[in-house]
C-alpha cells in the first residue's frame, strides 16, 4: 500500500528554501508551503532555518512559522538512525 500523501513529512534544507529566494512563482511555493506547515507537514533542522535569513523574501513570509517549522531531532535515535540509513544509500 502506497504511504499516504497528505501524512507524509517533508524535511526541508537550506538549499530548498535559497532555491525558493527569486524564483519567478515565489509567492505561489510559498502560499503552498505555508499550507503544509500550517498542516504539520513541513520542518527543518535550525541550521537550514539560519539560512533561511539570508533570504529576505522567504525570511519575510516564513518568520511566523519558526516555532513550527524548527526541529531539533538530535536526541532521536530513530530519527538519526533513518537518517545514516537514507545517507548509506546514497
């Protein structure tokens, strides 16, 4: 059975959210991604949220959210072991 779509968590890094910065739908990713933060369903570590400062534009629109976008997973076994899994991979 396929994961379910609108239970899936998305982990986004400071690439993402420069990649964002300047692109000509700009406000129509970022309408987007404030729905699936709203929705719970996007988060990022703190170092990508410090990149996200350098992007005036996504800072501006994303600042409201920090507390719900910020994850700090470093305490999570699970978490960190998912994540040598998935690098293992690649």
């Amino acid at each position: 059975m396929a994961p379910d779509a609108r239970q899936t968590i998305y982990v986004v890094d400071a690439s993402s959210w420069i990649s964002i910065e300047g692109h000509p739908a700009q406000n129509r990713i970022l309408s987007r991604v404030v729905e699936m933060i709203e929705g719970g369903r996007i988060e990022c570590p703190p170092e990508a949220w410090a990149e996200v400062l350098k992007c005036p534009w996504v800072h501006a629109w994303l600042d409201q959210y920090q507390d719900r976008l910020i994850k700090r997973h470093r305490q999570n076994a699970n978490y960190l072991a998912l994540i040598g899994e998935i690098a293992h991979r690649f």
